[in-house]
C-alpha cells in the first residue's frame, strides 16, 4: 500500500476498483490471503478467491452500494469482516474489506 501508516495495521484491508480487480493490499492481507497467493493477488479479481455464495454478496454491494459486516470464526480465530464501498471525487471507486480479530467475548455498550 501506499500509505505508510496502513501498510502495518495488525488487520486485513483489502481493496479493489469498481470492477472488483485487486488494487491494494496491507502486509496483514497479504498474510490473510497467503495460500491463495499473497501479494500475487494484486491485479486478481476478488472473485478469484471467494466461493460462490461470497461472490453473489459482493456483486450485492457493488450493485446497491452498501456496507456489509459479520463475524465469523475459523480455527479457533474470531474476526470481524467489513466491506463497504468506498469513493473519489464522488464517484463509486470499487470496495474496501477491513477484516480483524476479535476476542471470543467482546463487552458490548449501549450510549445516550
């Protein structure tokens, strides 16, 4: 990635154009996405590492343009996924996926 500060961020941010090609990706991408290539995504359509199911969701989000968050947990690792569309100069440039792990219990507050 470009930016220096994100390059090192202990979780994933993956991000693609509008088409869903691979544009960038931070070291914990990187790591993230190792078995299906690392770094050699990069150019990859994202399709080209999801299943089905997945690639029908992230067409969902690039068709209506809206966020989308979960949780999933694998090997015993919980981590929180979010996908949101992301912006130039007004305009629909492609998505951002932000994936990090969380604790198996996480306090949840409510505020006025």
């Amino acid at each position: 990635m470009s930016t220096g500060w994100v390059k090192e961020l202990p979780f994933a941010i993956t991000v693609t154009d509008k088409t869903g090609k691979i544009i960038e990706m931070n070291d914990s991408s990187v790591k993230t996405f190792e078995k299906y290539g690392g770094k050699t995504l990069v150019g990859k359509n994202v399709a080209d590492i999801h299943s089905d199911r997945a690639c029908k969701k992230i067409t969902e989000i690039i068709e209506t343009k809206t966020a989308n968050s979960y949780t999933i947990e694998k090997n015993g690792v919980k981590k929180l996924v979010y996908q949101t569309p992301w912006y130039q100069n007004g305009e629909y440039a492609g998505l951002v996926e932000l994936s990090m792990v969380i604790p198996a219990e996480m306090p949840h507050y409510v505020r006025s």
